[in-house]
C-alpha cells in the first residue's frame, strides 16, 4: 500500500524529513541497502549539481552586474568628456546593486543632456552645412539633418565656436545677399537705359535671381556673384560706349543742324536721343549720315554765307576788305576740293570770331569818331547858320534854330578835347596792336591831323571874316553919316528857294569827319559869297531830345 507523502508545507519542508519519509517508502517497497544506497548517492548526485547550476549561475549574474557597473562608470566618464564636464562622480561602497543604483540617475542625466546637446550640434551643424553649400555653389548634398556629428566632441567650448562659425557665415549671407541685390540692382537699372531685357539677360547668370519674390534664395555662390560683377562691368562698359557714340552723333548732328540749318520742328525729332538704346543709336547714326550727305550738297552756299557775315562785320566797323578777291579764292578752293568743306567753315568761323574781336577793340573809337562827326557837322551847320543875316528874323522854326544853335556852339567848343582824346585812344590802340588804326583804308590819326589843321586854318579866316566885317561896318557907319541911310531890302527867313535845305548835306564816307575835313578850300572861297543867300541844313531841324542822345 502507497504511503501518502506527508502533507508538510514545502516552506517548511527539509532535506531530513524528506529522507525520512524516503526511508519509510522504501521499507513499505521493500528496496535493498544496496538499491537504497545507489538511489541515495544518485540523489545527492543530482543536489550537487543544482548547486553547482545554481552556483554558476549567481556567479555569471554578479560578474555581469560588475560588468554593467563597469560599463555604467565608463559610460559616465565618456559622457562627461564628450559633454566637457569634469568626472567628480563615486558610486562609493556598498553591494553592487546599491552602487548601480546610485550610478543610474547621473546616467540618466548625462544621456539626457547628450540628447540636448547633439540635437544643438545637429542644428548647428545644418546650417553651416546649407550656408557653406550656398556660398560654394555645390547645392546641399546629403542629409542636412544628419549632418555626420562627431558625438566624442559635444563640448559647450565647441559649440559656442560652431555657433561662431555659423554667425560668421550667416554675416557672409547677407553680404553676399545685399552684393548680389546691389549687382542685380545696377543691372536691372542699365538695362532700362540701354533698353536690354532685364529677366533674359540675369536669367543667364542664374535662374534664381529672377525670384524677385524671395530674397534669402538668391544664389550667393562664388560663382553667380563673379558672373554677376562680369556682366556689371560689361553693362558700365557698354554704356559708356554707348554714351561717348550717343554725345558724338549729338554733337554732330547739332553742328550739322547748325550749318544747314535745319528748322526746330525737324530737331524735334531727335529729342529722345538721350535714350541709350540700340535703336536710338541707329536712327541717329542713320540721320547723321544723311545730314552730311545734305551738308555737301549746301556747304558751297554755306561758305559764302560766312563770307558775307565776315565782310558784314568788317564793314561795320569800316576796315578794308577785298569781297570780290576773296570770293574768288573761296570759290578757287571749294572747286578744287583741296580743303575739306569742314576745314574751310572752322577756318572761317575762326576768323568771323576774330573779325568780332577786332571789331569790338575798335568800338570805343568809333564811337567818338562817330562823335567828333556830329560835333563837326554841328560846327559846319553853326558856321552856315550864323553867316544867314536874315537868323534873327520871325519865320517858322526860327526859335528851334535859335536852339540848335546855341547847342552847337557848345559841341564846337567841345572838338578840341574831342579831337584830343579820340587821338590819345587811337595811338594807344596802335601801340597796343603795333599796326595803324585804318578807316575805310586811310589812316585815322592823318585824318584826324588834316582836319585839325584845317579847322585852325577855318578859324583864322573867321577871325579874318569877323574884322573885315567890323571895319566893312565901320565904313558904312561913316558913309551913311555923310550921304545919309539907304533902305535895304531883306528877304524874310525860309524863302530861300534853294532844293537843298534839309538838315545835314552828306558827308564823305571815305574821311570820318565829313566835308569839314576835306573841302576846306572850297568853303573859303564859298565864305566871300553874299551874305543874304539862305544857308544849307536850314529850316528842317532834329528834335531836341534826338540832338541830346547823340550828344
């Protein structure tokens, strides 16, 4: 019969009980010593290698959890130096479960913190991986979120330098950004004035500078910005070739405008010619081309239309010039074609500048010739005027006479100083210029010579006419006063049926002081005539106020 095993809690089961309650099994079964003994050493057998197992087994848990509390410290002093922290941790004494524990919350937090940190050096890292791949124009290669960190260096000294790095870069963006701006800006500018498509022409350089949309994508590469400076300096130089053939045609086509003149509807035109554009150019070179084409065809007539303003100015001021020689030689020249049809116009705007400066150094003698004229003719009317014995009588104009008269005898009291001065002028003119003053082809100082001598000569006769009349008077005082009076019969004043009685008779052209100073002879010998005859330049008289200008 089975014996029931012994319902003893397996807490407190023993090894004891256990071979007792074996025993009593074996007795009921009957087993022999030797059988008994086998089963024993068998069972002892089997305990030992259980411990042994077990043994074994605790054994390899204690070195792993050496191993794990190695591992952890060398995590730890690895996570320190990569992160640049000094390694001060102890796991101190105690079982090894007690020192993994206190090892595991710094482990923690050096993970945790190399978490933090690799994700700053990732972004770091990223940016200067765009930024350097933008300046070198190579495009972002790879995976600008993994960028290859070196996790043995995640120090706070070296990210603080990559994030300089970085800053440094991120300054040479926006430099670069406002360069490209400024070049593109330069470009877009000189494609308005010169008329080039501006989107075709940056287009060339680079697709993205045409965004103009986004800014920050402009390409910033070596490349783009030393394509962009080319094609700005090749645009400055093209403009200003551009310009220098622009202001040339200008030039020329006002000369030639100027010499054919043309009428300003026509240059309307052209008033668009500051455009720098090809076409512009174009049609102005095409109308310059056409002007000089009409420039020869009117240069002949052009010529002498200078020729005519030449002599104009020289007769103005009363110097010699040949018309008809020059004319001549002008006509010679454009015929043979062995001066330019330019070259002959410079030549005699040179000159008609030159007959200009000449003429105003004359100006001012001239017009104190024209002066001592008036003053002269004045004198010469006074002289007529007084020898008229009928002056005093009452007739129409006799009190505008009276006037004139008496301004005349002013200016004629004024040609000594006149004449004096006006020398003085004309000889320091003459030193100054070291040739003679000519007027109409005479010397001015030996006509102003002749007729000083002349006037002297009039007034010695005047003196001599005035002290024959006194003693001619004296003598008919004394034959009245023996015979008696005679009547006398006088015409009344502006009777005078002479045709010459307007004011002035005209003067010589060729002397600059008229009549007076030429024909001396002739007016003694008139000087002995009767004295009822009515004088020359009587009755009509200039207003007073026009006397009082000329004077």
């Amino acid at each position: 019969m089975t014996t029931k095993p012994s319902s003893v809690s397996p807490s407190r089961t023993t090894c004891a009980s256990l071979l007792r309650e074996l025993q009593i099994i074996w007795d009921e079964i009957g087993e022999s010593d030797d059988q008994r003994d086998k089963m024993l050493l068998q069972l002892e057998q089997e305990c030992l290698d259980i411990y042994r197992k077990k043994v074994e087994m605790t054994r390899k848990h204690s070195a792993e959890l050496h191993q794990y509390l190695a591992d952890s410290q060398a995590q730890i002093k690895a996570l320190a130096l990569a992160l640049g922290e000094v390694d001060s941790f102890s796991c101190g004494r105690g079982t090894l479960k007690d020192q993994l524990s206190a090892l595991k919350p710094v482990l923690d937090e050096l993970t945790l913190k190399k978490e933090k940190r690799v994700k700053e050096f990732s972004a770091v890292l990223s940016q200067i991986a765009r930024i350097s791949a933008e300046i070198a124009g190579t495009g972002v290669s790879g995976n600008v979120d993994d960028p290859g960190l070196d996790e043995r260096d995640l120090s706070v000294k070296r990210l603080r330098e990559l994030q300089s790095h970085l800053e440094e870069l991120q300054r040479e963006k926006v430099l670069r950004l406002e360069r490209v701006s400024a070049n593109v800006n330069i470009i877009h500018e000189l494609s308005v004035v010169m008329s080039i498509d501006f989107c075709k022409t940056i287009n060339k350089v680079h697709p993205s500078l045409t965004d103009q949309s986004s800014a920050q994508s402009r390409s910033i590469s070596n490349d783009t910005l030393a394509r962009l400076t080319t094609l700005t300096d090749s645009l400055k130089q093209e403009k200003q070739q551009r310009l220098q053939k622009l202001q040339y045609l200008g030039s020329k086509l006002i000369e030639l405008w100027n010499l054919i003149e043309t009428p300003i509807d026509e240059q309307k035109r052209f008033d668009h010619v500051t455009s720098l554009s090809l076409d512009v150019i174009e049609q102005t070179e095409v109308e310059v081309e056409r002007l000089n084409v009409l420039k020869a065809s009117k240069m002949k007539e052009l010529v002498f239309k200078r020729q005519s303003e030449l002599e104009e100015i020289y007769r103005g001021v009363h110097m010699d010039v040949d018309s008809d020689s020059a004319r001549e030689i002008l006509s010679s020249l454009i015929d043979s074609g062995s001066v330019g049809l330019s070259e002959l116009l410079s030549s005699m705007d040179d000159q008609i500048l030159k007959a200009k400066e000449q003429a105003l150094s004359r100006k001012d003698i001239l017009d104190k010739v024209e002066k001592c004229k008036f003053a002269s003719e004045e004198e010469k009317w006074l002289d007529e005027y007084e020898k008229d014995e009928n002056r005093y009588s009452a007739g129409r104009g006799a009190h505008k006479n009276l006037k004139r008269a008496e301004k005349a005898r002013i200016l004629a009291g004024k040609i000594p100083s006149i004449i004096e001065n006006l020398t003085a002028k004309v000889k320091a003119w003459e030193i100054e210029k070291g040739i003679p003053f000519l007027y109409d082809k005479v010397p001015l100082l030996h006509t102003l010579e002749e007729y000083t001598a002349q006037r002297q000569e009039r007034e010695e006769e005047k003196r001599k006419s005035r002290e024959q009349k006194r003693l001619q008077e004296q003598h008919n005082a004394e034959q009245e006063a023996i015979f008696g009076s005679r009547p006398s019969t006088k015409k009344p004043l502006g009777q005078n049926t002479s045709a010459n009685t307007m004011v002035g008779t005209p003067i010589n052209r060729r002397t600059p002081l008229g009549r007076h100073g030429v024909s001396a002879g002739k007016e003694r010998k008139e000087s002995g005539r009767a004295h009822n005859v009515t004088p020359i330049n009587y009755v009509a008289l200039p207003k007073d106020d026009s006397v009082s200008r000329r004077n």
